[in-house]
C-alpha cells in the first residue's frame, strides 16, 4: 500500500457498506444519516452511527445480517476466543484477510527481526481449527489463528501451546529449556503471544528457576487481552496490573521494560494496534495509525470525547479490509484515556496516543448496558 488517503478511502467503504448491508442501511436512515450526503469531511466522522460488537455474538443471531455479501461468497467465519461460550462471528474474505497482515507488516515494532520466537500460542493451523465449527456451509476459524498465520515468524519458532486432546496445554518444558538456552547470550529474540499464559507460565517458573537475564535485544510481545484476567477458559480470579505484569516478568526474564510491546485488536475489527510500554506512565502507549481511526466516546452519553484523559468506549473505524461484513464502524466496549490527540509524549511519534483502560464494570456496567446491547432497529 502506498500513502493512505485515509478519509476517501473511508467515505468509499462507508458508502459500499451503506448500500450491500440492509441493518446497515437501517441503522443510519433511523439516525438520519446518509454517507454519500452526510460524510463531507473529516469532522462528519463524529457522526458515523455505528454497530457494537455485541451485535456479532453468536447468541444475538444477527452476524448474518451483518454481512455484505451473500454468505456463499466468504471464505471463512472468523470466532473470537470467548469466555462466556458466546463467541463474536464475522464472516470474512480471503483478501480482507490480506489488508490486515499490509498492515502488521507496516508496523515497525510488530516485523520479525528475531533470531528466535518463542511463542505463548498453538502453532497457527492447529490455533485456526481449535474448536472449528461449520456455519452455513463454512468453516469457522478462531481470529487470533487468523493473524498468527500471517504473522511473519522466523524458522527457529517454538509454539508453546500444545494440543491434548479437546484440550490446550502448555509446554513448560520448552519454555524452560528456551529461556536456559538464551541466558547470557543477548540474543535476537521475543517471546510472544497470550499475555495471560506468559504470565502464568513465569509465575510457575519462578518458583523452581533462577532468574534469567536475556538481555537488550530480546521483546516482549503481548496481544490477545487477557488482562481482565480472564482468557478462554482460564481465569486467574482478579484483573492483572501492566505494572505489575511488566515488573514482574522484565526482572524474571532479564528485558529491559522498554522491550515491551502489547498489541489490541479484537475480532470485529480490521487493524490492530500496538503499544509501547512506558516507564513514566506505568502503561503501555497505542499510537493509532494513520491507516485507521479511533474515536472515545463518553460512557453514558456517547459523545465523542476530544480532550486528553478522556476516558470511555472506544470506536474503531476502518476503511479497510472489511469487504464483507460491517466492519466500517465498530463501538466495543473497552475502555481507552487519550493520552494526546496528536503525539505520543513518550516517544514523540506524530500520532494519536491512548491507553487501553478494559472492560467496563460495575456500576457502570450498568449504565451502558442498555447501550451496548441496542439493536437500533434491526
Ligand atoms: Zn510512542
């Protein structure tokens, strides 16, 4: 891809997704909203209306409705990893598949320049069937096997994450014998993957090993969430702080905290984000690209929020790689505090900086579940 027009690029998708998608359609003409006349320039955004990824959940029954193209033109259901036994379905093409891994290689930070991976998933076809079903004559894929298989992993890659039967396990053998390996050596390496599962995997290991120093040149990649303390079927009882992730595993490990990335992306959307974790803000710092947009809107009254340490939802809006379901806009309910509108204070990049805060709970649950759980209309 060459430099992104990034608003005409968006009007166009909006546009085709207005016409191909019928709930679409619906969702706008009730909020009187139409992209060919409505979407002028960039401050018409605010306006977008938007679908909640609560809409995807298998249980609503709604995913269906939320292509835009007949279901005997996708290549794939892609499933999101679900707590509940509730997961999101987004009906997917091959070639929007493609846009996202244009992205991840356009992301500097997310290249494998390493020597060794070690990796805290299952090997990427086995993470794609896990639990595959057939919906309408297509196979469903879990969404993280998705972008691991287009994750560019150097040969010498160790999958830690091993089938046993219906179940997944994890390799400590492996990653201890890893970790031995590189000691000392400052090594190009990352270790990557479920941010819950290294943890846990570090925790064990703390008991029994000494500390490890891998050194300068080694990255640790998390994605996946889980910092909820919850992931698919494990939970670890109480949500996990940054911090205390990043203290904790940088002093086992031997990695600089600086060497520490998180990437954010979920199944309804179409290009992730990257964090970088800063010492000064005890949290890791997304830049938002500039082939993507994201807008915080208040928790109550939804309005968009403008200002640094605004806090609320976020919402993804994509002008690519979402061909086949309405993906344009999308409201999940995470919470996300602009850090800066225009630059990351840490680094200096020229882009608009947030940090990802999690779900929304208590007593503001409350307050947005009405909200989350509109179906506008269809
Ligand atoms: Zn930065």
């Amino acid at each position: 891809m060459e430099r992104v027009n990034f608003f005409m690029d968006y009007k166009k998708n909006l546009v085709q997704q207005y016409n191909q998608c019928a709930a679409y359609k619906l969702l706008c003409d009730n909020q009187g909203f139409n992209p060919s006349i409505n979407l002028k320039s960039e401050n018409d955004m605010d306006e977008v209306p938007y679908f909640t990824t609560t809409l995807f959940k298998k249980s609503h029954g709604l995913f269906k409705d939320l292509l835009r193209v007949p279901a005997d033109k996708l290549d794939k259901w892609t499933v999101s990893s679900s707590t509940s036994g509730d997961p999101s379905i987004v009906g997917r093409r091959t070639k929007d598949i493609i846009k996202i891994k244009e992205f991840i290689e356009r992301e500097k930070s997310l290249k494998s320049l390493n020597d060794y991976d070690c990796v805290f998933y299952p090997e990427p076809e086995v993470m794609k069937k896990y639990k595959s079903q057939v919906i309408l004559g297509k196979s469903t894929e879990s969404y993280i096997g998705n972008m691991l298989d287009i994750f560019n992993f150097s040969e010498n890659t160790i999958f830690l994450i091993k089938p046993d039967k219906e179940d997944l396990t994890i390799d400590m053998d492996s990653f201890k014998a890893f970790l031995e390996d590189h000691n000392n050596m400052d090594h190009n390496l990352s270790i990557r993957g479920s941010t819950i599962l290294l943890f846990d995997s570090v925790n064990k290991l703390k008991d029994n090993m000494k500390p490890v120093k891998l050194g300068k040149n080694a990255i640790i990649h998390t994605g996946g969430g889980g910092w909820d303390g919850k992931k698919g079927n494990l939970s670890m009882g109480s949500a996990l702080r940054r911090q205390d992730f990043v203290e904790i595993v940088s002093e086992f490990l031997g990695v600089p905290k600086e060497n520490f990335v998180d990437s954010y992306s979920f199944t309804e959307n179409s290009f992730p984000i990257t964090g970088h974790y800063s010492k000064e803000y005890k949290d890791y710092l997304f830049h938002i690209p500039t082939w993507g947009r994201v807008m915080i809107r208040d928790i109550k009254t939804l309005k968009p929020l403008k200002n640094e340490g605004d806090k609320g939802f976020i919402q993804m809006l994509n002008a690519y790689g979402t061909s086949a379901f309405a993906g344009a806009s999308i409201l999940v309910d995470d919470i996300g505090e602009i850090v800066s509108m225009e630059e990351c204070p840490e680094c200096g990049s020229k882009l608009m900086t947030i940090r990802i805060l999690g779900r929304v709970k208590g007593s503001e649950a409350k307050g947005c579940g009405a909200t989350l759980n509109v179906k506008e209309g269809i």
